[in-house]
C-alpha cells in the first residue's frame, strides 16, 4: 500500500458556521420548511422508533391559519372549551407577569429577569400532561410550569424580589425557582447539569415501581453540553420513563442555534443514535404542544421509554436583562418568525371555536393585569431587593447541611448573627 | 499612555497576542462575533477573521479539551469560560489533561494555553455567577494560576500567560472589570479612567508571572490578598488606622515568596484574605507558607479572613462578600495580640 502524499491536497480550512443575517441585514426564514398543520401523522405510542425517523426532521402542527385545530393530532386530544380557555389564561398570565417583572428590574426592584415570549405555549401546555407526583427538571425559561400547576403567583413574585417571604429565602437568583409540591425540581442555574437529573428520577420510580414519570428540559443551545449527552445513553440503555424536552429558541445569548446543532439538521435527530423516538413540533402552537406531550408522557406512563421532543420557536425578547439582542441580530427578526406568536394562535382558535372575542381577550387582559398588579403591590410591599424585609443573614448558613457543622457555626457567630 | 477598564486592557492584550503572533487564536461561548457577555473580545473577529475568534457550542470540556489538542499540536490558544462557575465541566480536561500534558509524555507533547475566568462576587450574580474557585486550580499541579487587580497589569499579565509554555489559568475579578472596587458597595461607583493604574502603556509589554507587588507600605502588619480584594485592604488599612503593608500577589502560582517574607519579617503579623470560600482556600496555603518561613518573626498567629463558607448567596451578598468593616476589625484584633 502506497503512503499517501499529503501535498497531493489542497490545504485544509476551519468551517465556523454563521447565521443567514446579522444586524443591518433583512430576516430570512424561507429555509425553514414548515408543513401545513394537521400533515404530519401520529403513530401509535408504542411504535418503533425506526419507523419514525421522518418526525424528527418535519414540524408537527395542529393550529392552521383559520384558527381550526386539525389532523390527526387534534383528534387524538380529548380537550374541553374549558381546558382550552384555561391554558390561554395561563400563557396570558405569564405574558402579563413577565411584563411587569422586567419593569420592576428596571425600576431595581430586582437584580435580575428572564422573560419567555414568544415560547409562553411550551411550558404552559406540557404541564397539562402531567399528573400530580410527576417531577419536571426546567431550565430559567419554564415558568409556566408553575403557572399551570397552581402555584400562586404571589411565591413566585416574592422569589423575584428575594423578599422574606422569598420561598427559597434570597439565596437564588431570581427566576430559579423550587416547589416539589407542584413537580418543579430546584433550578441550578448552570446549564444542561438537570438533564441527566431527570433521568435519574425516572430510574428512581422504575427502580421502585412506582407511577411517577420525569421531565427534563435544556434548550438548544445547552445540547452542546456533556451532561445532554449523558442524559441520551442513560435514558436509552435503561429506558427510563422521561420525556426530554428540547426547547430551540433559535438563539444561545449570541450564538445562532447552528453552533450547537452542526451538521445533524435538527436537534430532534440527535435521539437517533440512541435509538429514541424523537419528534418536531411547533413550540407555538399551545394543541401542538400539548399533543406530543400527551403522546410522550403516555409512551413513558406505558413503560415504553423516552422520548426526545425538539419545540421550534423563537426566543422574541433578550437571553436576560443583561442582554441586549441587537447587538447580533436584526431587530425585526422576532416579527419576520414564521410560527406567529402563540398567543394570538390559540385567542383565533378560541375565536373560530366561537367560545371568544376580542373583547372577551381583552377583558380577560385588564383582569389578569389587575390581579397581577395587585398581588406585586402586596409583595412589593413585604419587600423587594434594596428595600423592606427580608431574610435575615443568619439564614445564609443554614441548609448547606441538614446539621450545621461546629465550623459554620463559628463563622455564624464571627459574622454576628 | 491610555487610560482603559480593565474589559479595554484584556482586548488590548488579546489583540498585541494576535496581531503579533499567527498561532494565538481565541475562542469560547459567545466570543465571536458579539465579543462576550462582558465584551473582552469586542472586535477581534472583525480584525483577525472567524477562524482565529470564534463561537463555540456551549461545552467547557469541549472548550479546554479542544484548546489542548490545538495547543499540542502548536498553536496557542486563548480561550474564556464564560463565568469561572461555569469550568466544572471542563475540571477533568484541567486537572488530568492540560495540567499533566509535559509530564506524561516526558516534553514531547506540551500546552500552551490560556483559560480565561471572570471570577469574584459583587454583581448580585447569586451562585452561580460568583464562585471563586482559585484553590481547586493552586491545588493541581502544572498549572500556573494568574489574578490581575487592575487594567495595567491585566494586559502585562495576560501577555506573558499567553507567553508561558504550560497551561495559564486567568481569572478576571469580574467586579473590577469597569473600575476599582473596595467593597463600598453603597458608595459611587470609581471608574478606572480616574485611577492611576488605569493607565496602560500601549503595545507589548509583559508582567512577569511570579511577581507579587507592594501596594502600601505599612509597618505594623501584613496584608495578602490578590484580586478584587487588594482594594478592600486598601481601603480598610486606610480605615483601620493599622499601618498595613498590602501585597497584591497578582500569581498564585508561582508564588512570589521573596516578597511575602521580606514583608512579614519586617512587620511580624500577616492576615491573609481571599473573596473564596475560608476551608481550605488558598489562604490555607499562604498561612501555612508563613508560619514556615517566618515563624521567629511572628509577633501573632496568622490570620484569614475569607467568604463564608456557605454557596454565594443572592440577596445576602454584602453580608457574605469579606469587605473593609471585617478586613479593618481583623487587621485591629491581628495588631493587639501582645
């Protein structure tokens, strides 16, 4: 065999993808492909997952232009008026609350904010797969999670403003918050560390055969991660009752979610080397949502193992209130998005359903403001960041062990509490 | 000369580094094109192109483990993680790779890089945005470990770490960034453009690594610190009314021990303060170095002050963060054993 001579080539380059546009730049979407609502059909959830392969590189939809729900997703969802008025007060509710809780930051009420627009359906709707037991894993952006499990928008408002009602007592930053009552594991701040986490508490109610299923979350960005990777082998070898929720905002703070993705064409598709079900759906389409989540929960429920499920949306406002977006990218690239805003989506929907109206939303907008306003005049009241109470300092020391060891006890003591 | 941050003075140091040398290349989460979430990198893909400052997946292990190939293979590569709270995943490419690298193959293969940290608390980061995990990197050995306190020696520093044939960890006190902090937290905040060492020469010049300096002269006691808290003992020195001598050590590692006995020798008391957690802190290593090499000059027993040790927490930052009120206390008990 000949040694081949290196010289023969032309000399190598480094690829580093880019996004289509940059500021200054026009938005150009046209090479998303997005199939028409209702195309997309819906396996049995026990199917092969070689069988599926094509629903990880296609977007199921369920919500069409007119506002009808249709295919066959839809008519696999046993939803009421009722749930389908709810879930849109949720995602109201977190879009309203999100709005206020930016302003207060502005005003330093708080240090610190992240806001879900545009991406309000996926959490809203997932949480209305669960049953109570269940335990999701959420990244900062989920917080209607909570909302749609009932936790009271007072606990959440008095964590933002580490007042002393602050349930986990000042010491996280705002946004990261806790309630195992209502299946919202602790929020760690770093990323992807929760995904296996998840998996892990899955095992648990495998291990001791019990009901209970898990839920992870990361988004697009954080799949880059080892811990993503950790959480797919896991899940895979041990076919752990989880669902694995990846939310593609598109961005990673600056990074287009192309850095993260590389050559694989979607991030559903990365579940196909661990032999996962892995599907696409439209994040801001609230039935969508709900409809997979649905699917994958009764997959994971039946003892039939994960599933890997890629939301496609798009994150309409700033990673944080430490970001500013136009700074690398155009400013009307949240308007130009191709999958609408998934309020407006469903409020059309409700409409066509003729069980809405406009007046009917935006009476429902003044309620929900008036509640929100008021329940943040009561916490603003008990305190926020700067001002009013707060847990005492002593409280740093306690919970780093169940047992405060003589050491900390001491420095207690030093620092005068 | 320039009057620069301490943000202006790394990108200077990164753009000497690469407009000089071809191999010098910069990469890690958000540093291409938008130039990081505290903009060291600002421009440095505009100027050198996106093969040389780049975006890279959100993966530390990737980061430091990629960075090492490229180091090995000859390049020099400077990479930032994007808050020092955020290296634990890549702790194994550290710790068993880039550290070990020399070693191992007996010379044959080595690592030229630099891992730069913003690192400290005083931003209201909670926990996982304020960690200073310096003694989990003095503690492995074939590291060399680097904490500027100011714009000039930030850029000299990172020069000569980009300069050194083995592994350089940075850290960036991310308080300092846009001026000096002496843990007044409630007072106006000083920007380095009206503070002397503020002033950056421009073009190469390098700080050596391994050489602390004096940054008050005192006789009553010692002070080593390094970061953020050289201006917090500074300021509480000034408050105290104790005649303390202040030694920026500007590297852990190598440590600058002349300085340190020749400073303690004179005035017989040393206090040791770091913004990481006390057990087992650097700190640790620094009293016990003293107690060593000075105990016949010891007039008191070496004394730590350091963050609590508890995770950073949110809300209860200034009563966590070691600032001039304890550092003054502990520098008047440190002067009144007899």
């Amino acid at each position: 065999m000949e040694t081949p001579d290196p010289n023969e080539y032309p000399p190598l380059s480094l690829a580093v993808p880019e996004p289509e546009v940059r500021p200054g730049g026009q938005p150009d979407f046209s090479h998303v492909a997005i199939p028409r609502a209702g195309t997309v059909r819906r396996p049995p959830v026990d199917v092969d997952p070689e069988e599926i392969r094509d629903l990880a590189f296609t977007i199921i939809r369920v919500l069409n232009r007119e506002g009808q729900a249709v295919g066959p997703w839809a008519e696999a969802l046993d939803i009421t008026p009722e749930d389908l008025l709810e879930g849109l007060r949720h995602m109201m509710t977190l879009r309203i609350y999100d709005a206020r809780m930016l302003n207060a930051q502005r005003q330093q009420k708080t240090s610190f904010y992240m806001q879900h627009l545009g991406e309000e359906a996926i959490s809203c709707a997932f949480q209305r797969a669960l049953a109570p037991g269940d335990m999701n894993f959420p990244t900062y952006r989920q917080a209607g999670l909570l909302i749609a499990a009932g936790y009271p928008l007072s606990a959440m408002m008095n964590q933002i403003f580490s007042n002393s009602e602050d349930p986990m007592r000042g010491r996280q930053l705002p946004v990261c918050y806790s309630s195992r009552e209502h299946g919202f594991f602790t929020i760690s701040g770093n990323l992807a560390t929760q995904f296996i986490q998840a998996v892990g508490w899955g095992m648990a109610s495998a291990i001791s055969g019990d009901r209970k299923i898990s839920a992870a979350w990361i988004g697009d960005g954080s799949t880059a991660e080892s811990d993503f990777h950790a959480a797919l082998v896991f899940a895979s070898t041990y076919k752990a009752p989880v669902v694995l929720n990846i939310v593609n905002n598109q961005w990673a703070i600056s990074t287009f979610q192309g850095i993260a993705r590389g050559g694989s064409g979607t991030f559903a598709a990365r579940g196909h080397g661990f032999g996962i079900p892995s599907l696409r759906v439209d994040g801001n389409d609230y039935l969508a949502v709900l409809a997979v989540a649905k699917w994958a929960a009764e997959r994971a429920r039946r003892n039939l193992g994960p599933t890997l499920i890629e939301y496609v949306t798009y994150r309409a406002g700033g990673h944080s209130t430490s970001d500013d977006p136009s700074a690398y990218r155009p400013a009307e690239e949240s308007t130009a998005w191709p999958l609408g805003d998934p309020i407006l989506r469903l409020k059309n929907h409700l409409i066509a359903l003729g069980i809405w109206s406009d007046d009917r939303h935006a009476q429902a907008e003044a309620e929900i403001l008036a509640e929100i306003t008021e329940q943040q005049k009561r916490a603003e009241a008990i305190g926020t960041l700067h001002h009013g109470q707060h847990p005492s300092p002593a409280d740093m020391f306690e919970d780093v062990y169940a047992e405060m060891p003589p050491h900390l006890l001491k420095q207690r003591h030093e620092a005068g509490f | 000369m320039a009057r620069m941050t301490m943000i202006e003075a790394i990108r200077d140091a990164l753009d000497v580094a690469m407009g000089a040398d071809p191999s010098v290349v910069v990469f890690g989460e958000d540093v291409g094109y938008f130039g990081g979430v505290f903009r060291c990198t600002a421009g440095l893909q505009a100027k050198y192109g996106k093969t040389r400052c780049f975006d890279t997946p959100i993966n530390e292990s990737g980061i430091v483990g990629a960075g090492i190939g490229m180091a090995a293979y000859g390049l020099k590569p400077v990479v930032e993680i994007q808050f020092a709270d955020y290296m634990y995943p890549a702790y194994d490419q550290i710790v068993s790779e880039a550290a070990r690298l020399r070693y191992r193959s007996a010379g044959q293969f080595t690592c030229p890089m630099v891992i730069r940290m913003p690192t400290g608390g005083g931003i209201f980061g909670g926990q996982t945005h304020s960690q200073s995990p310096e003694a989990l990197l003095t503690h492995v050995t074939g590291l060399k470990t680097v904490v500027p306190s100011n714009p000039r020696d930030a850029k000299g520093l990172l020069l000569a770490a980009i300069e050194d044939p083995d592994p350089v960890i940075f850290m960036e006190p991310k308080r300092l960034y846009n001026g000096p902090f002496d843990g007044h937290h409630d007072r106006p905040v000083t920007a380095w453009k009206s503070h002397e060492m503020g002033e950056v020469p421009e073009g190469h010049y390098t700080v050596p690594l391994g050489k602390a300096v004096l940054r008050r002269q005192g006789r009553a006691a010692t002070v080593l610190t390094y970061g953020t808290m050289v201006h917090v003992a500074l300021a509480a020195a000034e408050e105290s009314g104790v005649d303390a001598e202040v030694i920026d050590l500007r590297t852990l590692l190598p440590l600058d021990m002349e300085a340190i006995v020749a400073s303690v020798n004179k005035t017989g008391r040393c206090l040791v303060l770091h913004e990481a957690t006390l057990t087992s802190g650097y700190g640790a290593e620094l009293a016990a170095l003293v107690q060593a090499e000075c105990f016949w000059h010891l007039e008191a027993p070496v004394r730590r002050v350091a963050g609590w040790d508890t995770p950073y927490p949110h809300t209860h930052e200034w009563s966590y963060f070691p600032g001039p009120a304890r550092v003054a206390e502990a520098l008047r008990q440190l002067v009144e054993v007899a």
